[in-house]
C-alpha cells in the first residue's frame, strides 16, 4: 500500500512538469509580447525595457525556464504588478477561502447527492426517481452565477437570514458567511453526484454477486449499502474528483457575487488588471490542484479497491 | 409417500409487459424430498435457471413475474409469503449456487466477511465462534490453509477456488436444500469433477437435499437420483435416473440420450438434435417438440400432451408413447 502511494507520488511529478512547461509556454512562446500586453501599446519604450529587465524576458529562454521552475518550487512568485504584495501572500490569502468554500460545497453534494442517487435508483421509474431527474435537470441547467444572485436577492437583500458579503470571523459567522455561496456550488454537484450514484448503483445491483447476496438472505438495505454503494463507490470516486475540480471554475463566479475573497476572484482581477505574476501564479496554482485532487483520487481508488491494492 | 420438502405445482413465469407476456416457465411441477438429489436437465434456454431462481423468488422483477402457481416448502407457501419473512428462509433453509464462481462474488470483500455474512444473518455468534466457523467451513469445502486465506480477496482465487467459497458459504447455515444452477459449467474438467465430489460429501456429511441443474446429463446422473427434462419452459419427462436411462419416454429425453450409451460412461454430452429451441412464448398451443419430432401427429399440433405414467417414478409428456392417461399422484 505504502508502495503504491510512493509509487503513485512519483509519477504524478512527470505530470507536473508537463503542466508547468506548458504553463510557461504559453506565457512565453505565444504571439504578444508579455511586456506589452501588461504596459499596454502606449508604454514606454523606457518602461519596456525596464520591465523585460525585472522579469528576465532578456534571458535565453532556457535560463528564463529555470528560473521560472526555481520561483515555483520556492513558491517566490515576485511581486504583484497592482497590489503592492508579494504574490505568494496574495494566493496564501486568498487559498484557503476558495479550499473552505470547495470543501463545505462538496460535503453538501456528498451528503444529498448520494442518498438522493440511492433513493432514485431504488425507486427506479417512481416517484422519486423522476423527482431527482427533474431536479437534477435544473442542477445542470441553471448556471452558477445566476443561481448565486438569485439565492443572494432572496435570502440575504430579501429576506435578510444570510449576510450580503464578506467571510465573517468565528466559526459560526464564518458557517453563516459560507452557506449561501457553497449552497451555490452544491447544486451542480448534488445534480451530477447524485445522477453518478444512480447510473453507478443501477448497474452494480444487477451483478450476480447482488444476487449472491440476496439468496444469502440479506435484507434489501444491506444489498444496496453493504454490497451495492461500497461497489458503486469504485466510478463514484473518479466523479468526485471532478466535482472537486469544476469548484475551481464555479468558484470565480460565486466569489464575485458574494463579494468573497479567493483564488478564483483573485485571478479574475488579476486578469482585468493585467496583473502578470499574478495569473502565472494563478494558473500554476490551479494546474497543480488539478494533478494533487487527481492523485488522491487515485489514492481513494486504491483504499476501496482491493483488487489494485495488491498489485 | 413422505410430505415432499419442496413441492412446486403449476408454475407460470412470464417476461415482459402484463398486457402482452411471453411465457417462458409454463405449468411446472417439481418435487424434491428431504435429503434427495433431483436434477433438471435441458438446452440452453429451456427455463433452467429461471425456474430455480424462481423457488426463492430471485427472478429479476422486473422484467419477469411468477404469474401463478405454488410453490411450498415444508408445507409453506413461498409465494405468498412476505419477502421479509422469505429472506429468513434465504440462505438458512435454502441455499443457492451459481453457474459463474468469477462474478458471484463480491470483489470488494473479503472472503471471511462474504462467508461470516451468511452465517450473521441466520445465527447469533460471537466473533471468535465466528471466524471459528468460517475456517470450519473452509476446511470442509477442501481449501487448504485456511486460517491464512481469510483475509483474501475473490481475485485471488481460481474459478475452482471460488465455486468452493460459494459452497462454503451455501452450507454455512446446514440448509435442508441447496439448489446449484451450472455449478460446474464454467470450470474445467478436472475442477469439474472435484466441485462435484465436494458436492456428493456435502450432501452426505449434512444430508442436504440437492436440485443440480445442468445440460449435461453425464452431471446429473453423477449426483442424483432423480431428473427432469425441460424443453422450452414445459418439464417433458420426470424419472428416476436408471428409469430414464433405460426406458427413455420423451423423443427429446432420446435425443438428449441418443448419444449415451450406458450410464457407466463418463461424461455423457448433449446429442444435437436437429432445429434449435423455439423462441420462448412462441408456442400457443400444441406440443413445444412438434417441429423437431420425428413421432410427431396430428394431435401433437393441436393439443398439449398431458403427463402419463411409465413406471413406479416415471412420467412423460408425449401424445406418441403415452401408455394411459394419469392423474399424477402428489
Ligand atoms: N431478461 C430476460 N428477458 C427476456 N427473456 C428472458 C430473460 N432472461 C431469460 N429469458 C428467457 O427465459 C427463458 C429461460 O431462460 P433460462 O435462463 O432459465 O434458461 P436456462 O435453461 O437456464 O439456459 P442456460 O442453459 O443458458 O442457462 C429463455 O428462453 C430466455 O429467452
Ligand atoms: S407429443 Fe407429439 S410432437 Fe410432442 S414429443 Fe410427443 S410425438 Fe413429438
Ligand atoms: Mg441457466
């Protein structure tokens, strides 16, 4: 087990890398000058200059990639164009908002989206199954942002039972801050987990092994948990990890309704403001949430899994 | 005659939607008695499987539905029990075997948890006594080692190895009945003929009472003392095993018989007899033989055959050799 995870944690670095090259290609080697895009057609040629100096875009392109892969193992990402700080205090500011909001979104979707799968599955073609078909056609359809301002007219300018922006300071502040925007998050993901869950679970209860279970004698709760969601569990883990990384997209949309700090907000500003080292920063933070949530998803695999366990 | 402990009379399964059924188990009757070994026999598609599964209510519903009949075992009605209290019976009178060891089991479990759930289901133990039982079992279905096999998972057996897991946790609560669909279809020849040993040792040592189901009658007359014959959803013959051997009534059961010789030979195969099963439900009327049978005659087409005695424990379904018109004894 241990093995594996090594195993697993190694080879993810090629993946990395990959990321990184590309990220700084496409910084680099695509058409436009970086230092114009950031100053404008209009700088300086003085200006200019300055600012190819600051960033080393003077250097062979070799020295310029080591540098860069040396600024992002030393998580030293310069210094904000706009904002005068450092741009690893500004993703160390902003992170962990955008990890709390994925993490209360995705504990929502887990625990509605499964039994809502169960009970669609169980109850196939009845009441509820169509119930969550409806539902979890609104999930898909309805987009983030509009959902977010709806929720925000209603509850908070409306009828006042949630704050209008901000984070809050102590848990339960913090819980009341979080509701809506991670209420906004979660109605995508109890759509498609709980749609994972159905699709997932309907096929596992019509393997022989159910079957076996049934003619032990087992009641029906325990073939759908016991037998039938540990198995299901196997494709669901996979969709998690999806939905854990369609938050990085959802979140630049709540964070700017709900007036939240985050990484997503962060980069969209940064962005609008042409704030370079920022969206490097940004972008490199995202491609390696993106290879770390896909390596625990891996990991998750392997714990249900005992059939990869012991290879 | 003894009070049967299963008794199945006129059973109907249908597929399908209620407003247009195709009928793929038509009016079958079965017996088996306490600590007696019966087995069915039949082409593929014929209703083996659907007919066993039926005893314990384990036709997959939907698409199929027992549509009437009995079936009672130790003078209770299955059918019209709840299924809360049928799921007692499950697994502690009646214990089931499937054709496939490789998907039977669960992947995600281990084989002690897949085993000591049998036992938990039917019997308080702790769980020293527990594990205790399981190795028990282990060791009477002929695992070796046992005690360091608990903790395996069912990839790490051998289809061979798994129909005996199967076994193990089928006898796990002493049922008075274990019905095997296939058992030993998927394994090869050697495997096969051990799983059937293990078979034959159950039954002796627990004097369980065995329904084997097969298309292989060289299997059958192996283990039991009894078969019927299917063909197409209707049981065509129904005799001791020497009695049908010898004194074969069905044209099918001669045609399955064409090619076996004696009973001493090993492993006697289907003979093919010429055309394939009918679609199921496509017969309406008629015997479902008819386009295949060389005794066939007018009536065949027009009538069902009703069963007819041909000895002490022998009845056929055929207009050509019935003897007498019977009421069956039950
Ligand atoms: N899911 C299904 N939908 C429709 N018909 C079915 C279904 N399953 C089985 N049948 C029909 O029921 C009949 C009996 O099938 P059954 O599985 O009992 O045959 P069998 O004798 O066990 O055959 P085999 O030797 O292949 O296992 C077949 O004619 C088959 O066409
Ligand atoms: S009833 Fe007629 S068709 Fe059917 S098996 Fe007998 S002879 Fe053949
Ligand atoms: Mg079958």
């Amino acid at each position: 087990m241990a093995r594996y995870i090594f195993v697993r944690v190694l080879d993810s670095i090629p993946t990395i890398l990959l990321v990184l090259t590309l990220v700084f290609l496409a910084m680099r080697i695509l058409p436009g000058d970086p230092a114009i895009a950031v100053l404008g057609e209009n700088a300086q040629p003085e200006t200019i200059a300055r600012f190819r100096e600051q960033f080393g875009l003077n250097d062979p392109l070799w020295l310029q990639y080591l540098h860069f892969l040396g600024d992002v193992f030393t998580f030293d990402f310069g210094n904000s164009l706009v904002k005068s700080a450092p741009v690893s205090t500004l993703i160390a500011n902003n992170l962990p908002y955008t990890i709390e909001l994925t993490i209360a979104a995705m504990l929502i979707g887990i625990t509605f989206g499964i039994p809502m799968g169960v009970m669609a599955a169980v109850k196939r073609n009845k009441l509820p199954d169509n119930a969550f078909r409806v539902f979890s056609l609104v999930g898909y359809a309805v987009p983030d942002f509009y959902l977010g301002a709806v929720l925000l007219l209603t509850f908070s300018l409306g009828l006042g039972w949630f704050p209008i922006n901000g984070v809050g300071t102590d848990f339960v502040s913090r819980m009341h801050h979080i509701a809506l925007p991670a209420l906004t998050l979660a109605m995508l993901k109890m759509a498609f987990i709980g749609r994972l869950t159905r699709t997932s679970l309907l096929e596992v209860l019509g393997r022989d092994y159910v079957r076996t279970a049934r003619a032990k004698g087992a009641s029906e709760r325990r073939v759908v948990y016991r037998h039938g969601l540990r198995n299901a569990l196997l494709p669901l883990s996979t969709g998690l990890g999806l939905s854990i990384l369609s938050t990085l997209s959802g979140s630049v949309a709540v964070e700017l309704v709900f007036n939240r700090p985050g990484i997503g907000r962060l980069l969209i500003e940064a962005i609008t403001e042409r704030d370079y080292p920022v969206i490097q920063a940004g972008v490199v933070v995202f491609a390696l949430v993106v290879v770390i949530v896909n390596l625990l998803m891996d990991l998750v695999y392997v714990a249900v899994d005992p059939r990869i366990r012991v290879q | 005659m003894s009070a049967p402990l299963l008794n199945v009379e006129s059973l109907c399964v249908e597929f399908g939607p209620k407003s247009a059924p195709i009928r793929v188990i038509n009016s079958v009757n079965l017996r088996v008695d306490a600590g007696e070994a019966v087995g069915i026999v039949g082409e593929s598609g014929s209703g083996k499987s659907i007919t066993s599964l039926s005893i314990l209510r384990l036709v997959p519903e939907p698409p199929s539905r027992i549509a009437s009949g009995r079936i009672e075992f130790e003078g209770r009605d299955l059918l019209a029990m709840p299924k809360s209290q049928l799921r007692h019976m499950r697994g502690r009178d009646i214990a089931m075997i499937f054709q496939e060891p490789m998907s039977s089991l669960n992947p995600v479990m281990t084989v002690e948890a897949q085993i000591g759930e049998a036992i938990m289901l039917h019997q308080r133990l702790g769980r020293a006594e527990r594990r205790a039982r399981v190795i028990e079992l282990l060791r009477l279905v002929g695992i070796p080692d046992p005690e360091s096999r608990l903790k395996a998972y069912p990839h790490q057996f051998s289809g061979g190895m798994r129909q005996r897991v199967m076994i193990a946790i089928a006898v796990a609560c002493n049922p008075k009945l274990l019905i095997a669909d296939e058992p030993t279809t998927a394994l090869d020849v050697t495997i096969q003929a051990q799983v059937l040993d293990l078979m034959k040792d159950v039954r002796r040592k627990l004097n369980t009472a065995i329904l084997l189901i097969s298309h292989d009658l060289g299997v059958i007359a192996e283990v039991c003392e009894r078969v019927l014959v299917m063909y197409a959803g209707h049981v065509v013959e129904d005799a001791d095993i020497r009695s049908l051997f010898e004194n074969p009534q069905h044209p099918y059961t001669r045609g399955l018989l064409r090619a076996v010789p004696s009973l001493t030979d090993e492993h006697p195969r289907l003979y093919q007899i010429p055309g394939s099963v009918p679609q199921a439900g496509s017969i309406r009327q008629g015997c479902p033989f008819y386009a295949r049978c060389d005794l066939r005659q007018d009536i065949c087409a027009r009538a069902m055959p009703a069963m007819s005695t041909h000895g002490a424990r022998h009845v056929a379904a055929c207009w050509a050799t019935q003897s007498m018109p019977e009421v069956r004894s039950a």
